[in-house]
C-alpha cells in the first residue's frame, strides 16, 4: 500500500538544519493525523541524540510522547532519524541517503514485528 509523507517545506527546512547544524545524531518522531493514504506531518519530537555509534533516547523525552498519543487518539508517528556532517565525512557520502547499517539493525527486527513500519532519514 502507497503512503504519501506530506512534510510542510518549513519543517523540513527546519529538520535539515538541525542535520546540518548539530554535531550530535537525533532519533525522533515525526506526528501526524492520518487521511486515508496521507501522513501529514504536524509536529516532531526529538527523542534522542547521540553519536554516529549510539543514539540515547531520552525517557522523559519518551513519556512525553506517550503523553501526546494517549490524549490525541487521532494522532500516529512515524520514526525519523539524522545523520550529521561529520557522519558523512567519517562513512561516506553515502550515507546522505541511506541508513548505515547500525541503523539498519534497529530498523529491521521493527519492520519485522510491524510490515506497516516507517523510518524517515534526514
């Protein structure tokens, strides 16, 4: 099934700033109201930050997000996460693109447990 991620130009500015602004990697997620096929996307929330290695998730960061769902029904998420400049210089431009395959170990036992799974990489 097509979904369709409508990010609003603004926020995405914003998101790749931050991408490019921060020396430290952030996991995220990006809320939305679904409309049939479309992911508007409303809002985002940094979860975490952390190293090209390691991304450390913030539990206040997490119950916070818990928060939001539990009071806003209408609302899912969809995972994002950024690579940094010095990612890119360190593994390659690749990388600009693509999930490393750190990434990828995470991903997948998710993609496993949920076929409707989706990570955005900024």
């Amino acid at each position: 099934m097509k979904k369709t991620i409508i990010l609003h130009p603004e926020l995405d500015h914003q998101v790749m700033l931050m991408a490019k602004e921060r020396t430290e990697e952030m996991y995220g997620v990006l809320l939305y109201s679904p409309v049939r096929d479309f992911y508007p996307i409303d809002f985002l929330l940094v979860i975490g930050s952390g190293n090209d290695i390691y991304v450390q998730t913030l539990p206040e960061r997490r119950e916070i997000l818990q928060e939001f769902l539990r009071r806003n029904h209408t609302y899912r998420y969809l995972d994002f996460h950024t690579h940094t400049p010095e990612t890119l210089a360190r593994f390659g431009k690749v990388l600009a693109s693509n999930f490393s395959a750190g990434d990828l170990s995470i991903i997948r036992p998710k993609m496993a447990d949920d076929p409707e799974y989706l990570q955005v990489l900024f």
